[in-house]
C-alpha cells in the first residue's frame, strides 16, 4: 500500500513539474496562448479543466474493464463532452463576464489533447486513485503555467493584476505607462511570453540534468 500511495505520489507531482502540460510537454496550446492575457482569465480556464480532467478521468477508470477498445475514443469524447458541458452552464452562471471573456474556450475544452491523452494512457489502464492523482497534478499544472503567462503579460501590458471581482494596481500609472507594452496583452505577446518562459525552464531542465550526471 505505501509502494502504490508513493506511486500517485510520483504521479501527481510529475503532472505539475516534470510533465507539465503547457511548459514540459506543450499541450493545449490553444487556450494557452488564446485566454492568458490575465490572470482572472487564465484562473478561470484552469479550474474548468481541472474539473473536467477529474470527473472525465474518474468515470473512465471506473467504466475501463466495460469499455471495448473499438469504442474507447467515442466513450472518451461523449464523457468529456458531458462535464464540459457542465463546467461551461455553471462559469456563465456564476462568472459570467470571465465566461464571456473565454468566448469559445471552454466548449473546446472538449477537443482539448491534455483530456484525451490523459484518458488513454492513465485513465483507461489505472485504478482510481492513480487516475485520481494524474488528472490532479496534470491540472494543476495546466493552471499554473496558463497564471505563469497571464501574470507576466497583464502585469507587464497593464501593470495591474484582475482576479475575479478584483483589480490590484501593482505600478503608478504617472511613472509606468502600460500602453507602451500593450503588445504583451495582445495574440503577439503570447508567443513572446510563452517561448521566453519555455527557453528559461529548458535552460534549467538541461542545467538539473547536468548536474545530476
């Protein structure tokens, strides 16, 4: 028992560091670069796939001895097709303005590879909790490295910080003037932000590698 507690252990902080969704292994790279403008919107977007990857996992590793292989991919997509659809009624009930904001993110959510691929290789072979403890840290993941990137382009193109029903002014707008960076809240900056932080966190992946050689 404590040889496979240690095993989901491994699996959920893989999902956040090592395997990374959107830093490590570059998935979901649309709403990554689409919905990281701010941070509200980068929090918001991960949470709805940190519940759809939770449920849709669950209910395959519970339905994986029923689900024949000719089916799997059709099985996969109404289940996950189902929990977007979910998570989709309930941000417009409750964040209606981050939900507009997402625009046609959240839908997607369905054609996402992080849920599928997380679905074949883990869910479909693994027990509960191993599948439990992958979509988690995969998730996580997923959300920190959308926050990441919301972070450094709303603070650096607006100088300010917006957290559902918040907005924290981090720079004197008379000395910092964020329309000069304007680029960085814009489709260009999400590019540029994005393969600044994944040159960084391969430098230091390289860097542990070696040092652990």
């Amino acid at each position: 028992m404590a040889e496979e507690n240690g095993s989901n252990l491994q699996q959920f902080v893989d999902g956040i560091i090592k395997n990374n969704p959107t830093l490590v292994q570059l998935l979901g790279m649309c709403p990554t670069l689409a919905v990281t403008n701010s941070v509200d919107n980068a929090l918001v977007m991960g949470a709805a796939v940190i519940f759809v990857l939770v449920m849709s996992n669950v209910v395959t590793s519970l339905l994986r001895h029923l689900i024949q292989p000719h089916v799997r991919i059709l099985v996969f997509t109404l289940t996950i097709a189902t929990f977007v659809t979910i998570a989709d009624l309930v941000l417009k009930a409750y964040v209606f303005e981050v939900s507009k904001k997402l625009g046609p993110f959240v839908p997607l959510i369905i054609v996402n590879c992080i849920i599928i691929a997380r679905a074949e290789v883990v869910a479909a072979k693994s027990g509960l909790m191993r599948s439990l403890a992958d979509a988690l840290g995969c998730g996580l993941g997923f959300t920190l490295g959308l926050t990441l990137l919301g972070l450094i382009r709303e603070v650096l193109g607006a100088g300010s910080i917006t957290l559902p029903g918040w907005r924290i002014l981090l720079c004197d707008p008379k000395v910092f003037e964020p329309h000069a960076w304007v680029i960085m809240i814009m489709p260009p900056g999400a590019f540029l932000t994005l393969g600044a932080v994944i040159g960084i966190i391969t430098q230091i992946r390289m860097r542990s590698a070696k040092g652990g050689a």
